[in-house]
C-alpha cells in the first residue's frame, strides 16, 4: 500500500475517503532550529581581543581595537560540508579571514595616524595570536555542539526504492558523527529481511513514526522521490520536518553537503511564503491605479459588448485559488456556453469559433482578462501567480500530472511565468505546471516585476487564455 494520498486525499494530507490510509500531518511544529551563530560570534571576538594583545603603546586605542573585532566578525568563514566542522577543516578560512582584517587596519591606520603605523613585527604576532586563539575557541563550540549531536542526534526518514533506503540508512547508522538517526523507511515494497531500520508502508504507520520518534529529517534517496511522494514529502515539511535530498548512488551534485559521505542538498518544500506583504504591496497599488486609468477602456468594452452581443456583459465562473480555496473569477464575456455544465467541463467551449468579431477581438487582446484585476484588489488573486482553473480541471489535472496540485501553493494570477514563456490557451499543462513551480520556488518581488514588464510588452497576442 501506498503512503502517498488516495486520490479522494488532498494535497494536505487530509483524508476525504474515510477510508484512513493517507497520511496525516502532526500539527504544524516550528521548523528545526539551525545552530544558533552567537557562540562563535563571540569566539570570534574573542579571538580578536586576544590578537589585540600584540598591540603596544599609543597602538591600542579603542578605535583600532573596535576596527580589528568589526572586520573580524563582519569577515566570517564559510560553512564547511560537514554539520559541525573540524579544526583542520576550518584552517585556511579562519587563517585568511584574520589575515585580512590585520591587513585591512593596519593599512587603515597608517593613513589616519601614520606616527603610529603598525610595524610588520607587529601584525604578523596579532595575526599568529588571534588566528591561535580563534582556532581554539571555535574548536571548543564545535566540540559542545558535536557532543550535543551524538547525545540527541535528530531522528529521520528515509524515503525512496527499499534497497536504496536500507543501504543509506545503514550507512547514516554507521556514522553516528552526522547527528541524523533513521527511524524509519517510507517505501512500498517488501523489506529484504527483517533486521535493521523499520519499513513503513502505510500513512498510519508513518504517521506513528513522526509523533513517537519527534522526526525532524527525511532524507529523499532516489531521483523518483520528488515526483512520486510530493505530497508527502510537503507534509513532512509542513510539520516542521527538514528535507534532503541524498544521492545514493553517484556524485552528481555540486560539492557542498555530506552526509555520511553520500552528497545532498536541502529541498524547500515547507509553505510557500506567498509573496507576503511586499507582494500584496505591489498587487494593490498596480491593481488599483490601472482600474483608475483603464475605466474608461472598461466602460466602453462594457458598453460595445452590450450592444453586439445583447445582455450579460459579465462572465462570471468559480476558480481554484490559494490552498484549493474556490473564488469567483470575472471577465468581460465573450462565448456563450450550452450550459453550467458545460462551462464547469468542457476544456473548448463549443461554438468559439462563432465568436463575433468584437469578441474574437478582445480575447486576441486579452482585454477581457482587465476585470480581473478586481479579483487582484479584492485579494481573491495576485498580478502575478500560476493561473487559476475550473474545480473540474483541477482534480483531474492533480491525478495525471505529478506536481500540479503543488501551484496552489501560491496565490493564482492574471500572468505569470508560464504565460510570458507562450503557454496560454490550449497548450502544455505539464510544461504550464513545471513553470509554474519554478516561479513559486524561485519567487522574488523584482521576478514579479520583470514578469509584468514582459507581459505588458507582449499585451497584443493571437491567442487569449
């Protein structure tokens, strides 16, 4: 059995089937907590009070010695691969950081009080007494904090094909040092025997795992991982948990982090932010100071619509938005469907092609998608975001296309990256999905502007959406 939703499960985990088997997030937990910086912040400084030391005379003013521990922390090292790094490893980095900041202030104060220029003796015995010291003292955080892992080291699953999950997971076992113990296995098939890390082939049985163990890692083993357990993998995520990426089998990743030697990467799949409120920001400032100068352009289409076509200027259809909440979109009409019914499910509303020409015209210009920037006001969409689909398209949608239900995380949009890439109106749903999960993913408030500007330059296009 599958611990991935049945397909009467939405993309939270929650089980509309009654029949008990998907897996249930935890409530929500804080995520874990990356080491704090202050101790070795404070090593740091340390270390450069101690440097400070070589100093004789008029040399140790306060300002030179301020100047000293300010480049000293502002010029930290970069992190190692390894969760807590070793002495060694961190050598040459603490080595050239400190040689810079004695080189920086010396070079410093020789212009502001060249009487007192540091001598040469001087910043190379700074250098040795602080690059010492830092050694030192960083060794002694890295020393608790390596402790405090082989005495709590976080508990995880291992996701992915059941031989590829047990060899990792015996791997992480043998390295206690990585701080990360398996709990369990996240796979449909049959173990290879009985011994080692439990197989959990159910949601209840992951579900168990989680609460009674405190799981605060998963560890995706396999390429498929992504595509087959998205829903799962996102309801770890959401419950506080820290996804990674491993692979298992060849160093295909950029050196970077390790994990028991296996190289990895952290995936982002807790909530999207959404764009907070700088997005919104730029959603009601845009929205509203465009319905002032096209109400006009709105009243006039309104008007000629009315006129050509006869009553019922505004089409008004549900949509899917943000978290699979529906919302009404609007548009200035220009097709009649048969129906509701055939408006809710037909992916080509039959009879388009009779459009009359003001019709075809305004969905070529897509200006009847200006209405919708009322929906963008009122808060139902963003300017930028996946676009919305009909509740029929999207459950389908969701059950062929690995992925799709994951746009929702994200308020939809009248454009968005898909759009600006030509995928509008009857086009690729997959490529539309892949592009859109990039946005969301990749997502930044200047994107959004580069996508507006791309979208208002390329207003007029043969086809509407």
């Amino acid at each position: 059995m599958s611990v991935m939703p049945p397909r009467g499960t939405d993309t939270t985990g929650t089980d509309t089937t009654g029949a008990g088997t998907g897996f249930r997030s935890p409530v929500p937990r804080p995520p874990a907590r990356s080491a704090s910086p202050v101790p070795l912040r404070v090593a740091d400084g340390a270390a450069a009070l101690l440097g400070a030391l070589a100093l004789t005379g008029a040399q140790r003013h306060p300002l030179l010695i301020a100047l000293l521990i300010a480049v000293s922390l502002l010029s930290r090292p970069r992190a190692g691969g390894s969760p807590v790094p070793g002495v060694l490893e961190e050598l040459p980095a603490v080595c050239g950081r400190v040689a810079v900041a004695w080189l920086a202030v010396a070079a410093f104060w020789a212009a502001y009080r060249p009487e007192h220029a540091l001598s040469a003796r001087t910043v190379l015995t700074g250098l040795a007494l602080q690059a010492t010291a830092c050694c030192a003292l960083r060794a002694a955080v890295h020393g608790r904090r390596r402790a405090a892992l082989l005495r709590r080291p976080h508990a995880a699953l291992v996701v992915g094909p059941v031989a590829t999950a047990q060899r990792v997971a015996a791997a992480v076992l043998r390295h206690p040092g990585c701080g990360v113990r398996p709990v369990g296995i996240v796979a449909d098939a049959q173990p290879d025997g009985t011994e080692g890390v439990p197989v959990l082939r159910t949601g209840e049985e992951v579900d168990r795992a989680v609460v009674q163990n405190g799981v605060r890692a998963v560890l995706a083993v396999h390429p498929s991982v992504r595509a087959e357990q998205g829903p799962l993998l996102r309801a770890l995520a959401e419950s506080g948990c820290v996804v990674w990426e491993v692979d298992a089998d060849s160093p295909s990743y950029a050196p970077g982090e390790r994990l028991a030697g296996f190289s990895c990467r952290r995936l982002d799949l807790a909530p999207a932010r959404g764009g907070g409120a700088g997005k919104r920001l730029l959603d009601v400032l845009v929205s509203g100071t465009l319905l002032l100068l096209v109400s006009p352009l709105l009243l006039v289409c309104a008007v000629t619509l009315r006129i050509t076509d006869g009553p019922g200027v505004v089409f008004r259809q549900e949509r899917i938005g943000r978290n699979g909440r529906p919302f009404t979109l609007l548009k200035f009409r220009t097709h009649r469907p048969v129906d509701e019914h055939e408006s809710a499910t037909r992916w080509s509303v039959a009879g388009e092609h009779e459009m009359r020409r003001f019709c075809r015209m305004l969905r070529r210009t897509s200006l009847d998608e200006l209405l919708q920037l009322w929906n963008v006001l009122r808060g139902d969409m963003s300017l930028v975001g996946p676009r919305p689909e009909r509740p029929y398209f999207v459950a389908q949608f969701s059950q062929t296309y690995p992925g799709y239900a994951a746009r929702h995380r994200m308020r939809t949009g009248i454009t968005g990256l898909a759009q600006v890439h030509g995928l509008r109106g009857d086009t690729s749903i997959e490529d539309r999905c892949r592009f859109d999960n990039a946005y969301i993913d990749d997502w930044s408030l200047w994107r959004d502007v580069c996508i507006l500007l791309r979208t208002a330059a390329t207003l007029v296009r043969p086809t509407g959406s």
